[in-house]
C-alpha cells in the first residue's frame, strides 16, 4: 500500500492524488475508527452491535413502523420484527399498534433505549475529548471541519442507496393554474 509521495503537475499527476486519496484516507482515519471501536466494544458488554444500530435508527427515523425499520437497516421484515421484540423485552422501545393501520406495528424508543444512546454519546464525547486536548487548536479545527463535509457525503451517499432500493420519492404534480 502506497503512502502519499510528493508529486508534480499534469493531469496524470492529480489522478494519481486522487486515486491515492482512499488509501490516505483510510491511514488517516485508523485513530478515530479504532476510538469508535473500543467505545462500541464497552457497550457491546450491555446491547449488541445489532441492537445499537436499530436504536440509532429509531433515534433518527423516529416513530416508525417494523418495515421502516427495517428499510433502513436493510433487514428482512421479519428480522425487524424479531430485533425489536428483543429490544422491547429489554425495555429499550414500545411496540403498539399504528393509529393508521391496526395490521402494522409502531416503534418508539423509550427513555431506557434514549439513556443508552446518550451513554453512547457520552463515551464518545469523553474520547474524544481526551485525545483532541494533544490537538492543536487548527488541527482540531480542520478535524472537525473534514469530517462534517465526510459526514455530509456520507449521508448523500446512504439516501442515494436508500433511494435505489425503496425508489424515488414521487414529486406532487402541479396542474396548471
């Protein structure tokens, strides 16, 4: 694996960089990547990967159906519906009946499922914080300005495939007035 090399002009040269631009991303990356790690494998102690990430998701969606849920994890129905039965149990989310179709079943987190969510927070928050303090202040300032324009790739990124799999969302036709 190549690591960046100083290089010099011309088309070529900046296909190069930007083909080496994974590559270098990645290395980048190893410190926050193995950070997120050993944070998720504590709580891994107390709620399982699988678990977590069906909280985050209820977190972001909100009330949502077992098939919302499932969408956006990219679970078959029925793994939904047993993941939430487990989550439930623990007292993590409610499972009720949906207002607009007694068939379907609603999902809503719960102050417990919120309190593990905010523990998540919470250690992310305090590791980070410990490694940011040997951070110089510009360095922490384009950290943080890099990863919000990573993130906000990364997002475009997950709807375009979320998109792809469920299909567009139709635009209301407007009927000349």
């Amino acid at each position: 694996m190549a690591v960046s090399k100083k290089r010099s002009g011309g088309p070529a040269a900046s296909k190069a960089v930007a083909d080496d631009f994974p590559v270098q991303l990645e290395l980048a990356t190893r410190g926050l990547l193995a950070l997120n790690v050993s944070v998720l494998e504590h709580m891994e102690k107390r709620i399982g990967l699988a678990a977590l990430r069906a909280l985050q998701s209820l977190e972001r969606l909100g009330p949502s159906m077992v098939t919302e849920l499932g969408d956006d994890l990219d679970l078959l129905s029925s793994t939904a519906s047993r993941l939430s039965d487990r989550l439930a149990d623990a007292g993590y989310i409610t499972r009720g009946v949906s207002p607009t179709n007694r068939r379907a079943t609603l999902l809503e987190l719960t102050d417990a499922g919120r309190a593990v969510l905010d523990e998540l927070v919470a250690l992310r928050v305090q590791a980070f914080g410990e490694v940011a303090a040997l951070m110089s202040d510009v360095d922490r300032a384009a950290l943080v300005q890099g990863t919000r324009a990573f993130t906000d790739a990364h997002r475009e990124l997950s709807d375009r495939a979320r998109q792809d799999r469920t299909g567009p969302v139709p635009t209301p036709r407007v009927l000349p007035g």
